[in-house]
C-alpha cells in the first residue's frame, strides 16, 4: 500500500527515522485492522515531534510500534541510524534502550508491590547492571520528587502526578536518546497536567533529549511540541510547525480538530472560521475509506477524494498537506 | 432541621417563578475508617429555571459528591451524614422517602455520569433503556414508549434511530453511547439535568457535539442544568454561572464572563492560568499549582488553598474566608482576604489576565 509520501523527511541529524511503516492486527472473524497504513516521519536531534490525532486514528499504534511492541507489520524504525526492525531479539534490547516509553496510566504502569527505590532502579537492572543509590537520588530529584519521602513508598501512596514523575525517572535511568510520551497527561488534571509538562519540558533539556509526544489534546501537544503531525485513520494529513498551528493549518482535519477545542470558548481565544464535520463517526478501520481516509467526514471532499490518495504536498516551511482541496 | 420543610413549601408558595434549586450550606461527611471525610464543607448555591451552572475543581474537589447529593444519590446513613439543605422546587430532597425519590429521578431531575460505558446495561438493548422510564413515568404503552424513543434518538443527534434501537451497547462508540445516556435523562422532560463529566471520557469533536447538544437542548427544553467538570475550558462559553470548588467548599461564583474576565481567587486564577492555550506560542512554561489538593480526613486551618497560593499570609491560616460580594458586582463573590484582579478594567484586556500574562 502507498503511503503518504516521504518529501517532508530531512537529511541529517535525525534521532529517529520511520519509512512507510503499516501497522496490521488481525481482527475476530477474518478482517485486518488498518491501524497504521505507511506513514514516513523524522524526529532531529533535540526535537519535539507532537502526534496529534482522535482516538482510533493510530497514533498510539504507531508509536507502539517505534518499540517494537509489537513489531511493525512493514516498515523501518531507524534510532541513530541503526535498525530496529527485524533484528533479533537480544540485538533489539541492546539499540531499543536509546528510546524509552511512558505511558498514559501511570499508576497501572507501575507495579503496586515495589518501592519507588526499586522502581525507578528496575531497567538498569534488568540488563544486569549495578545501580548506586546516588544515581536513583540524582534522577528523582531530577524529576521533582523529595527521595528521601517517596524512597520506600508504593505506587499507591502516591498521587497519579507523582506517579506518573516516578515513571519518567524510571525512563531517565537509562539515558535515552529519545522519549515517547503516549498520552502522558490526559489522565490527569489540569493544574498536575502542567506540571508535568513544564517537568517533560525542563527533562528533555537537562539531559538532552528528543521526544515524541502522542496526544489528543491540540493545546497541549502545540504548547509542548516543536512540530505536530496529524493523523487520521492510519494516515498523515498534515506536518505543521507548532507555532504555526492555529493560524496556517490547512487540512480539513486540523481545521475541525481547531474548531472543536472547548478552550476556544476561553476569552481572548473566539476565532469563528467554522468547519463542520458531516459526520461524527470515524470509519472502521476494518475497512478504511478509498483515496483519503477523511473524505467521508470532509466537507471538501469530491470524486478525486475517492478515486486518489492524496500525498504530502508542501505548504510552507517545514510545512505539508496531504489533501487535495487544502489551498481552497 | 424539623420545621425546613414547613419553611420551604412557604418560600415556594410565596414565589413560585423563585430559584429552581437552592443548596443551603451542604456538607456531606463520608464516614470512613480513617476518619470522617469531610467531601462537600458548606455549599451553598441557586439555580433558575433554564440556567446553566459550572461547577469546576480538581479531582476531591467534592464536586461529584455534591452533585450527587443533590440528586439525593447520597443520604444520610451509615456511612454518610448529610447537613443542610437542598431544596428542588421546593422539596427537601434529604426528607424526601425513597419512593418519593425515585418518582423525581428520571422524571424531574435527569443524570448524566462521566462513563457512559458503566451507565448502561451491557445485557439490554437500547431501546430497553429509553421506554423505561418512559412506561414508569408517563405510562406510556409499549409502541408509544417506542415512538417517543426513536424520536429521542433522533433529537439527540443518532443517525438511523429505528436500528440503533436495537442494539447493545457495546456496539455503539463512545460517543453514541453518551448520547444514549443523555436521551435517556432528557426523555421526560427534566426541569434539572445534572451533567457530571460529560465529555470527559470522549474524543476532542465529540466532546464539542455533545456540549452543542446539551446547550442546545437547554435552551429548547428550558432545563436547568449543572455541568461538572474538571476543565474550565469545557465550562467556558456554555454555562450562565460557574462556580469554582476546592477541598469541598465553593471558592468564588460568578457569571461566567465575569469570572473569565477576572478571576479574583488565587485558586481561580490559577486554574485557568494551568491550561494550556492553542493562541500562545509553544514552549511556554505553563504557570502549574505546585502540591496538591488538602487531605480532606484532616483540613488545614483557615483558607484551604492557603499551602498552595503565592499570595498567602499570616490572615490565611488563622481564619476561613467566607464568600463576599465583589464591590460594585454583587453576583461576583469570592472567598479570599488576597483578591486577584479586583481593579481590573470591565470589558478589555481579557488576554493578559487570563492567559498567564505575567
């Protein structure tokens, strides 16, 4: 299957490099799930890349799959130029500790019966290395926890935002490259949600990190975000710079998910440029839409929607639109 | 508390068209076995017909808990002890039997619940859970209960209605599915929709189609409705009033677009300056509330949110604030010896109070 095209991807300094990876899971009674269907994208060094998109639209497949968990059913994940996909397994465990993962729940990705010492102490370990206490000090306090109070506590003493600190230590003692964030603050509330956004912010600084952040949320991807890539039903729609996001958007997609941000009732904020989705239901990926996935819910869409994918197409700098209509 | 029924059958004879719901100093008390959990510490608030009331906190903010003893969802028991008043149209929901309750519950006083996956029945079809109510209530036939299901469906936006009453849950998504709840509260009628999280559990375009609808159908069926959240940005743009909560006491109440415009409680404007905002530029540090909501099994002293405010003093902790009227704008009250943003000018420069200008 084709993808969306691979112009937006860049030459040099790249962490992480994606080419037209597909992911697929075979679903009850026959059928393939289309979670992920050839999307190509890079994160440079010391980059933000935001994944944006509804859920269902794959992003949390596609970042799974960066790990290898499980592998890509196509596709290549390159991190620092070497390949991740279909290497073996020992091989994998060795070039995947460059790239580290935290996840949306933090207290369920915690395991209840261990002490925070022993948590954030766990990956080191498990590669069979000796950890010092000073180190798993260090990086607490790094994270903005006291180690002294949460040293012998358990997941459940803690509070989600504490937990969810504990689980970005945990990361950190490995000294990624690179961080995927899966919906890292959706579950929690707005004013810990900042402070972990403002922690992710100043992490990645301190130790030099590039990041991928995969989120439903368009505010807080654009407020932590260098550049946002749109996903709808397995596809790109678009690569925007964040800074660019709220004014030069173009895809149809972009412009509803803009529209449908509660904030927007916030003062300061009305902007009355109204898209609206003929339909509110997202295709089965069971059996995606032909041509452009989104043009049965695009207000745009024609017959060319139908017959012809659209591919990336250069809008601006450092942005692109996969749409056929998006200059209208 | 004996003669409060008495007194307010007279306050709504006396004024018939007078405020829909009136909350007089709640406290629900959970008894746990660490202590007593003080959840809902004195709340008091009115509600007009047709209105529409935010209420926005943390979570263990106890607005959920308040909504549902509003409901009469929580009653005094072993485990709970409910003090003060709610008086819906008159009646003393706590002194009402539980028979008489469940006459107002689906009929007068609709509810819609944050999980519309829990909310529904997973072994009855959707179809069953619309005529219910329907049959109970109005005591309707079985095909009028059914006309007047599809025809609920369709207002709450489902496509193809006459199949979709045929279905499980489980075959509906998320967001059909808290439509479902929410024609379920709306079929008779209600004069009070309590909405609590609504969206919370939904995508970002369907989270904005079902507030369209609510506030849609608040105008078209002049309900009265309380919209919890936890997110002042859902709150913003919809509700007539909102009021904010913390550590179970309502901290500052206002029109809305007094409040956006200048929020005159710390926690308030904290609040707001903690959200994120899309016309910002990226990479800006987000002005977070540092520590976390009070342990409501032990309180602090004085002003709740004392620990955590950048603007307290010795006063703070000494005595508990009580909501006062802003001068000049009596609908504007707030909780504070500290106030934010007291002088600021009426209808300009919305943007740099609210949006973490400093």
């Amino acid at each position: 299957m084709a993808g969306t095209g691979t112009l937006h991807l860049r030459e040099s300094d790249q962490v992480l490099s994606v080419e037209e990876l597909v992911v697929e899971f075979p679903a009850k009674g026959g059928g393939t799930v289309h979670a992920v269907s050839g999307i190509s994208f890079d994160v440079v060094d010391g980059e933000t890349l935001g994944i944006l998109g509804e859920s269902g639209c794959g992003k949390s497949s596609a970042g799974r799959a960066l790990m290898q968990l499980p592998p890509p059913t196509a596709g290549s994940v390159r991190l620092q130029g070497a390949e991740l996909t279909g290497t073996s397994r020992r091989e994998l465990r060795g070039r995947r500790a460059g790239m580290q993962m935290i996840f949306q729940d933090p207290v369920s990705s915690l395991n209840p019966r261990r002490r925070v010492k022993d948590l954030v102490a766990e990956g080191p370990r498990t590669r069979g290395e000796k950890v010092d206490e000073a180190r798993i000090r260090e990086v607490l306090t790094a994270v903005g926890l006291d180690p002294d109070v949460v040293w012998d506590r358990r997941p459940h003493e803690l509070s989600g935002g504490q937990c969810q600190r504990v689980c970005i230590a945990r990361a950190l003692m490995l000294d990624p490259e690179l961080l995927i964030c899966d919906e890292p603050v959706s579950s929690l509330d707005v004013s810990v949600q900042a402070q972990i956004l403002n922690l992710l912010e100043e992490t990645k600084r301190r130790y030099r990190l590039s990041m991928v952040f995969i989120a439903h949320d368009l505010a807080v991807v654009k407020n932590i975000s260098d550049r946002i890539m749109v996903m709808y039903l397995g596809k790109v729609c678009e690569i925007v710079p964040s800074g660019a996001l709220k004014e030069s958007a173009r895809h149809p997609y972009t412009r509803l998910l803009l529209e449908s941000v509660p904030e927007a009732h916030l003062p300061g904020a009305r902007d009355e440029t109204s898209i609206s989705a003929t339909s509110a239901e997202l295709p089965s990926p069971l059996d995606p839409p032909s041509g452009c996935r989104f043009r049965t819910r695009c207000p745009l869409a024609t017959d060319v929607c139908a017959s012809e994918e659209p591919r990336l197409r250069p809008a601006g700098e450092g942005h692109y639109v996969a749409c056929h209509h998006a200059d209208l | 508390m004996t003669n409060a029924p008495a007194l307010l059958e007279e306050q709504a004879a006396a004024s018939p068209s007078g405020p829909l719901l009136v909350v007089d100093e709640l406290r629900t008390t959970i008894h746990t076995p660490r202590g007593d959990l003080r959840a809902v510490d004195g709340v008091s608030l009115t509600l007009d017909r047709g209105e529409m009331l935010g209420i926005v906190g943390e979570s263990g903010s106890g607005k959920s808990v308040l909504g549902r003893t509003i409901m009469g969802l929580h009653t005094t028991g072993p485990t709970t002890t409910i003090q003060g008043r709610v008086a819906f149209d008159g009646l003393d929901i706590q002194q009402l039997e539980p028979a008489r309750l469940r006459e107002l519950w689906g009929d007068r006083i609709g509810m819609v619940f944050q999980d519309p996956m829990t909310a529904l029945n997973p072994v009855k079809k959707i179809g069953v859970h619309l005529t219910e109510t329907l049959r109970k209530h109005r005591g309707l036939s079985r095909a009028e209960a059914r006309d007047r299901a599809l025809e609920l469906l369709a207002q709450v936006g489902i496509p193809d209605p006459r199949r979709r009453i045929g279905q499980f849950p489980h075959e509906m998504s998320g967001g059909m599915r808290q439509r479902v709840v929410i024609a379920m509260a709306l079929a008779n009628e209600p004069d009070l929709l309590i909405a609590d999280e609504p969206t919370t559990a939904l995508d970002v375009t369907v989270q904005r189609q079902i507030l369209d609808l609510l506030d849609r159908l608040q105008d078209e069926l002049g309900m009265a409705v309380i919209l919890i959240s936890h997110n002042l940005g859902v709150v913003a743009g919809r509700a007539d009033r909102v009021a904010v909560m913390y550590a179970g006491r309502v901290v500052e109440t206002a029109e809305a677009a007094s409040l956006f415009r200048a929020p005159h409680h710390p926690y308030a404007e904290a609040l707001l300056d903690a959200i994120p905002r899309l016309e910002l530029p990226p990479h800006l540090r987000l002005d977070a509330i540092d520590g976390a909501p009070p342990n409501m099994l032990r309180p602090p002293p004085g002003c709740r949110f004392a620990p955590r405010c950048r603007y307290a003093q010795d006063d703070c902790v000494a005595t508990m604030p009580t909501l006062a009227a802003t001068p000049g704008v009596p609908d504007h009250r707030f909780a504070c010896f500290h106030p934010v943003h007291l002088d600021a000018p009426e209808p300009a420069a919305p943007t740099a109070d609210t949006a973490g200008g400093r």
